[in-house]
C-alpha cells in the first residue's frame, strides 16, 4: 500500500514540475527574444516563437535564433510537455487502479 501513495505522490510532483518548468523556460526565452529583437516579453510574436521553436521545423527568426542560442532550454521545454502530457493520465489510472483493483481509496 505504501508503494502505491509513494507512486501517487512521485507523478503528481512530476505533473508539478513539468508545469513549473514550462512556465519558467518560456518566461526566460520570451525575456531573451525581447532584449534581443525589443518589445515586451508578452508579444503574441514571442509566445508563437518560443512555441514554434520547440517543435521541429522553425520558420521564423526569433525561433532560428532561440534554436541556435538555446538549444538546452528548448531540450528542457519538450521534456516538459511530454511529461506534462503524460502524467495526468498516470495520475488517473493510479487513482483508478488504487480504488477498483487495490481498494485503498
């Protein structure tokens, strides 16, 4: 039983991190994006580049440039969103395997 709250509590601190992590990397990439090319960090420009940098195929300059000067981050910012993604459910088919198969909710 202990094992299953240990579980419960290791995903839900994952799906906690990964969203802290998403938040903080796109606030500092936006931040980078401003003093580099001026403007305010909350231009829908910025949020779209941080956006279109993180996937594979960059057609803009602002996520040219964030995919050559900060490769780590945008490493970061995927690993978050899969994470992000996936733990919700995990949480979910824990919760569901600890009432109906377990009995311990």
């Amino acid at each position: 039983m202990i094992v299953f709250w240990i579980v419960l509590g290791l995903a839900v601190f994952a799906f906690a991190l990964a969203a802290q992590m998403r938040l903080i990397i796109s606030i500092m990439l936006r931040r980078a994006l401003a003093h580099r090319f001026g403007g305010y960090t909350n231009d829908t420009a910025y949020r779209l580049a941080v956006v279109e940098a993180a996937s594979p195929a960059q057609a803009s300059e602002a996520a040219i440039h964030l995919a050559k000067t900060y490769p780590n981050p945008l490493s970061h910012l995927r690993l978050a969103r899969r994470v992000s993604l996936a733990a919700p459910v995990l949480i979910l088919m824990l919760l569901i395997l600890g009432r109906f198969a377990l009995g311990v909710i």
